[in-house]
C-alpha cells in the first residue's frame, strides 16, 4: 500500500566545545550531563567519592567526562569525545573537543559536523590566544552558530562589567571572522556551581538572556546546508534482476519488478518527485520520479535525510556519482584551489601524491604549490611555507585523476569539503575545504 513516510521525532543539535586548557570545559560538560540526568546514579557515586578524597566540597564534575588515563594524568583534554544527552525537547550529540594548541587538529575534527559551538574563556583572563585560534578554526569549517560561555564567574564575584569588557572584544572577534551578531550569544556561567548552564544563577540578575541549556534546545537546528541547492552522493544503487530479488532489495518499493534507485544521504537542499537533477560529473539531465525510504515514498527529503532516488530516465549513475539540482549545478573540475587543515605527523610537501575522498568517491590527487598559511593566533594569513605541518592550516593547489563536482566550502559544507589520505595505509592526513572560507582575513603585516 501506498503512503507517506512519517519522518516527525525530537529535533537533533550536533554541537561542539572548544576553550583552553583550564577553561572548565570538561567540568561544564559534566555539569550539562549532570543536570539533564543523563549519568548513572553509580558514576555520579563514584564522582562524588572521588571529589571527597581529592578534598572538593562540590562533586569534580569532570570526572564525567574525561576518561583516559592521560587526560587524568595531565588534566586535559586530548581527544575528542562524542556524547549523547537528551532532554523532553531535544537530543543532542556532543563533540568535546581538546584544548591544547597541540591537538588543534582535533577541533577540526570534532566541529566539521557541528551546528553550533560553544566557546569557552575563563572569566579571569578573557579573550586569549587560544580563544582567537578557535574561533578562526570555527570560522573557518563555517559553523554557523557560536556561544561564547564566560566560565567561573564565580571567581570573580559575578562581576557584570569585566563580563561586558570580554563580551564586547569577543564581538569585535567574531565581526572580523564573518559571524553575523544573530549567530553569536553571550552567555555567563558558573560550570562548577552549576549558574546559568541548566538553571538561571540568582547570582546575575542583570543577565536576561537564556540559560546554556534553553539556548541549546531553543536554537534552530537548520544549518547553511537546508537552503542549499540540492546535492545528494550516490552511495549504492539498487536494480533487482527479477521481482523476488526486488522485493527482498527494497520491501517498500512493492511491485515494481524493473527500476534502478540510487541510495544515498541528501547532502544540501531538499529533492522532491517532478525536479529536474543532472548526474555529474557526466552531466546527464533528468527528472526525479520518485523519492523513498522504507518506510514508503516521501513528498520531499532534506539535508541529513538518507532516501532512494528514482529517476525518469534509465541513465548510469554509479557509487561516487552525484545527482544535483539542474537549475544550480557544481563545477566539474580536475584543478582544485583549496584550504588545508593538515592533521598528520608527516608533513606535507609539494608533489605530494595522495588519494583524495570526495563524497562517496575517491581518486588519486598531485599536491601542487602551498600558498598562504593561516597564522590562527593572529588570525591573518602568512607567507607560503615550504611545508605543511601538524595542525598548519593553507592554501593549496590540487590536481586530481578525475574530475569532481565540487562546490565552494562557503556555500555547501558537504560538497565543499574533502579528505586526504595516505594510499600506503589509508590514514587521514588532512581535512580539506574547497576555495577559502576566510577570504576576507588580512594578510599579515
């Protein structure tokens, strides 16, 4: 039977944490966790024991967070660690990323998928280095959303005008980087006394804003990608051989004996029956016909939503084929300027020969010429390097074997964004962006 598959649950907030060493970040993820009730009353024992031997009168809530054995060891923060909490309103996966200038790479990491992150600075020291690092980091991957939380305002008797001085540099920060002043909120805490991260502080009534928590289930989950033109990666195609195959392949596509579907996450946009698409990098144009999960046929899909295409016209589009919107279609190119986040110990050379991972497909790619490097404590752009190190983030040149339908980083995260890897071991060696997201950052000097 024919109907419409119902795709209605609690909305989903991917999200990220940055700030430096000694911030408090991993005591006001604990605090997150802790006052949504998302920990086991047993780890919450163990925390409480913990603190009581250390000598705290208030649970370390950090304990929560930061499991391995050298984070203890060292008191910080040296991988990213993905956690999942919830509340009536909203379900949330978190990416606690480090703090350490040596593990910048892992902020790339942890807020290339996020919607929103929440910036750290501890209130006695405000904006420093590390926070101006950050906050280009984010800029840089096109975050749309950023909350600056001023911590351990506790430390400084809830003063409201130091507060202020931080929240104004912090703003002429954010101006410089592109943030609009709607994508970015201000928010004071106290992560270890618990003021305003889940519950309002009696402590700053001069603050009216929202509480960390309210912003995080109130903030639209609708990222740049949703308003994108339409952009979905094949990622296997369907085509039963006979009925029995076709209904064990896909149950809900029923009686259709004879159909090709391409199976694949919408990237950008929304696809719906009736749109005409072109299948790149061939360049083929066609009309959707119909769109499915197995739950049925749907009237459209958005970006993150994972559906089978149909098409009107029998056309090959194989595993690493992208279908695009036809009125807004991505350039078809072997020569690829872009910005590299490089992330591996070995550094990278010109002439460089490597594999490249677009997408679902992946072709061998010749590093050309380095450009600029992003000086991120400076937030300008420096002299091109003879190399790129560990956590360098330039410019560069790229030829690949095949060419690839890309589009700019600035404009559609997923079909801007690219991996390099080592052939030899198949290690990711570098987050890749295409174009240059911060074109508007001065050079330095």
């Amino acid at each position: 039977m024919t109907g419409t598959a119902d795709t209605t649950s609690r909305s989903l907030l991917r999200f990220a944490t940055a700030g430096s060493v000694d911030d408090g970040k991993s005591t006001l993820v604990g605090r997150l966790l802790y006052d949504t009730k998302s920990v086991l009353a047993d780890q919450i024992e163990a925390v409480e024991r913990a603190s009581v031997d250390k000598g705290m009168s208030t649970p370390d809530l950090s304990l929560l967070v930061d499991g391995l054995r050298a984070e203890r060891e060292q008191g910080i923060t040296i991988d990213v660690a993905y956690r999942y909490f919830g509340t009536p309103t909203r379900e949330f996966v978190l990416a606690d990323t480090p703090g350490h200038v040596q593990y910048t790479r892992n902020t790339v990491t942890g807020a290339s998928t996020a919607e929103l992150a929440v910036l750290l600075v501890d209130a006695r020291n405000g904006v420093v280095s590390q926070t101006r690092r950050h906050a280009a980091v984010l800029s840089l991957l096109r975050v749309p959303r950023l909350v600056l939380a001023i911590n351990k305002i506790d430390l400084i008797e809830y003063d409201q005008a130091k507060i202020a001085d931080i929240e104004r540099e912090f703003t002429e920060l954010t101006r410089s980087l592109g943030f609009t002043d709607d994508a970015v909120q201000v928010i004071p805490v106290s992560a270890l006394v618990g003021d305003n991260v889940a519950f309002r502080s009696g402590n700053t009534s001069w603050y009216t804003g929202p509480t960390l928590l309210e912003h995080l289930e109130s903030v639209p989950v609708d990222g740049p990608d949703a308003d994108a033109p339409f952009r979905m990666p094949v990622q296997y195609v369907i085509r039963p051989r006979n009925g029995a195959e076709s209904r064990s392949a896909d149950a809900s596509l029923g009686d259709l004996h004879d159909y090709r579907g391409y199976a694949g996450q919408v990237a950008s946009g929304t696809v719906r029956p009736g749109d005409e698409v072109v299948v790149l990098p061939e360049g083929h144009r066609t009309t959707v016909s119909e769109v499915r999960t197995a739950d049925g046929p749907l009237a459209a899909a958005g970006a993150g939503l994972s559906v089978t295409v149909l098409l009107a016209d029998d056309i090959d589009a194989p595993r690493g084929a992208l279908i695009a919107a036809a009125s807004d279609v991505p350039e078809v190119t072997s020569e690829i300027d872009a910005t590299l986040c490089w992330l591996a110990e070995k550094p990278l050379l010109p002439g460089a020969r490597l594999l490249l991972k677009h997408g679902t497909r992946t072709t061998q790619v010749i590093v050309g010429a380095l450009g600029s490097r992003l000086d991120t404590e400076t937030v300008s752009y420096a002299a091109a390097p003879e190399k790129l190190e560990i956590n360098d983030i330039g410019r560069v040149s790229l030829r690949v074997a095949d060419p690839l339908p890309v589009d700019s980083y600035a404009r559609v995260r997923t079909t801007g964004g690219f991996l390099l890897i080592d052939p030899p071991t198949g290690n990711t060696l570098a987050a890749g962006l295409v174009g240059d997201p911060l074109a508007a950052v001065p050079a330095a000097g």
